[in-house]
C-alpha cells in the first residue's frame, strides 16, 4: 500500500572547524595561521586542525609528530573543553529560537527539524541562512548547513559547500542527488566499506541502487536494508531532542609505556573518577563496565564484566576496572587506559520503532 509522508524540512548544522575556530576566537593572533588543538608532545594526537593546517594534510586523530612533518609551522594549542560547552550552548541556544525539535550530535553539530518553526518562515533554506549569519555575528564563528527532506540527506548536504556554506537538496531533487553522489560521501560509509563497494564495481549511488536488497543484505549483513533505503531517499528517522545516551567513557594516554600493573592503579583512579563524575553530571548509571587497553604496537584490547545493578560511585568502577586489569596477563607495555560504562539505565526508555514498510512519495514544496 502506497503511504504519503509528510514532506519534513531538516537542517543539519556543522560547525567549520570548531575548536580550531574558537582558539582562533580568543586568540586573534591565531586568525589564518595553520594550528592544531592537542597534540602537543611526544605521544599527542591531534583533536582538530584549522582549514589553513588541513591544507598541508594535517588532520584529527593524526600525531602531533607526523603533523609537523606535514607542517612545519604548525602552531600546537591545549584542548579547552569548558569553553567549548559554553559557546556551544549559546548556539544551541540560537537554534531554539526557531524550533524544539533540536537533536545535537556532538558539540559542534546539530539537526533541526523546522518544519514548522517559531517564526514561520516557510523556507529552511532561508531559516539556515539567519541562523548561519546569527552564529556568526552573535558568537563570531562560521558554520555550515545541509538543508534537505531527512537527516541523511541534510548531513551530506552540509559537507558540501564548507567552510561558511549552505547547500539544499530540493525534494524534486533527492534522487538525481544520490545517483549522482560518491559511495565515499554517504554517511555511514567508512573506508573499509567503500572499499568493499569499489571492488564490487559500486562507484556511485547509482551503482549502489542498481542492486537488490538481498544483494546487499548478504554482503553487508545489517546495513544492506540501509543502503537499499537511503540511496531511494528513504530514511525516516525524526530528530529526537533527547537522545537517549547508549555509553559514557573516559581515558588516558601515556607519555611513557607502562609496564606493569601496578603503575596502572593510579592512573585507573583518574579515569574512574572522571567516569563517575560524567555519569552523576548526566545523571545516569550503568551495569556494564569496560576496560580499554591499548598496547605500544597500538592493537587494542577490550574487558568486560557486567554487575547485577546499576552504578556511578567511583570506589565501584575502579574496583571493577582493577579486576579486570588482572584478569589476564598484559599482552605488552600500554600506552593508553579508558573505562567505559553501558547498559545504561536510559536504556530502560521505549524507542519508538520507524516505519520500514513506508514508501516516500516526492512532492513539490517551497524549501
């Protein structure tokens, strides 16, 4: 049976290198010079780098070391989280002048639904414009949007025209739109899976529509059903204002290996007390507990226990994490710890289940 949907309005706003931008903020001697926030250090690894270090191929998650190799007039700043939550708060509090349904993803980007808005402006392109401009003459940062029919398609969007940009995909639009795009720049492609694809001779979303369900679902297991759905612009996920938190983690890495357990124990201490503290700020507590060991050879190492009751107490984690750091034999020197709480107890909340079986049905809209 043919269903026809509401045709929604979704903005996906992207923050163009967001605490590159802010050091860059508060620290006007920075503006259009190549930094990287983090990384400082013999065993730093980078969080962000500004457009002008990006140009040499510095990037995150890549070592301080190599960076300056790529860079040799890069400018290493501290990480600054609190400062990032504030402006990150005066954004979000821009977005809901215009609407609730606001779902961050992160501290640097958010979906809105604006679909029906609190100034009643019936164009989100328009809408992402003002908020666009409003970031920038009100928190003095640039950002960029993707302004489509659903979060997929908003979130590729919004890569498009970075940094300071906007693109829309019209509803008439979607479907030459995804044809036409790159395997690479589907969200929820990584590079091993696009990869995979350019070996099975899949280039584009054209290539990928041309396959079956079953096709897909056999080589991709559960993601086949999600391929073969947002290549057709199907994606009915709604923008959830609270979304409900599936882990909460902490961790360290070393300026020295560590060799032996015992050095590990206070090092544990201050993990599970950040833990703790994240976990009683948010509110939440957690059956499963984790243990993250990263070894100098950088292959990584997981132990799990998982208590009969929820915790946040800090004495609880530790105790936990130190058991499972015995647990077995170290497989070399570490160089990174991390604790990690699931099973959280938000996971007790219902979550309204999509409609897989609804078929979109394109309409002309003003957008």
């Amino acid at each position: 049976m043919l269903q026809t949907l509401p045709i929604r309005k979704i903005i996906h706003v992207d923050m163009d290198a967001f605490y590159a931008s802010v050091a860059q903020l508060d620290n006007p001697e920075l503006k259009g010079k190549a930094i990287a926030v983090g990384g400082g250090g013999i065993r730093g690894v980078i969080s962000a780098a500004s457009y002008e270090a990006r140009k040499f191929g510095v990037k995150s998650a890549m070592s301080g070391r190599l960076a300056i190799k790529l860079c040799p007039e890069l400018i290493f700043v501290k990480t600054d989280f609190e400062r990032y939550t504030q402006i990150s708060k005066q954004i979000r509090n821009i977005f809901h002048d215009y609407t609730d349904l606001v779902e961050p993803l992160s501290l640097d980007e958010a979906y809105l639904d604006v679909t029906e808005n609190k100034i009643g402006l019936p164009s989100a392109t328009l809408l992402a414009k003002e908020i666009r401009q409003r970031i920038y003459d009100e928190v003095g940062l640039t950002a960029s949007a993707g302004i489509s029919i659903n979060k997929f398609i908003a979130k590729v969007a919004s890569d498009y025209n970075k940094p300071n940009g906007q693109k829309t995909v019209n509803p008439e639009d979607v479907i030459q739109f995804l044809e036409d795009l790159d395997i690479r720049k589907f969200y929820g492609v990584g590079k091993v899976t696009a990869e995979k694809m350019y070996r099975m001779g899949i280039f584009t979303g054209k290539d990928l529509k041309s396959k079956s369900l079953e096709y897909l679902n056999e080589n991709f297991g559960k993601s086949g059903d999600y391929f073969f759905n947002v290549v057709r612009g199907i994606h009915h996920s709604e923008v959830k204002p609270n979304r409900i938190r599936k882990s909460l983690a902490a961790e360290r890495t070393f300026s020295k290996n560590l060799t032996s357990e015992i050095f590990m124990i206070d090092k544990l201490e201050l993990i599970a007390k950040e833990v703790s503290k994240r976990l009683l700020k948010n509110k939440v507590s957690g059956k499963t507990i984790t243990l993250k060991i990263k070894y100098s050879d950088f292959s990584l190492q997981t132990r799990s226990k998982t208590l009969p009751y929820f915790v946040s107490e800090q004495a609880i984690i530790l105790d936990t994490a130190k058991d499972l750091l015995f647990q077995e034999k170290l497989n070399n020197s570490v160089r990174l710890l991390g604790i990690s709480l699931s099973n959280l107890n938000t996971d007790l909340k219902k979550i309204k289940k999509e409609d897989r079986n609804a078929v979109s049905v394109q309409l002309k809209i003003d957008f």
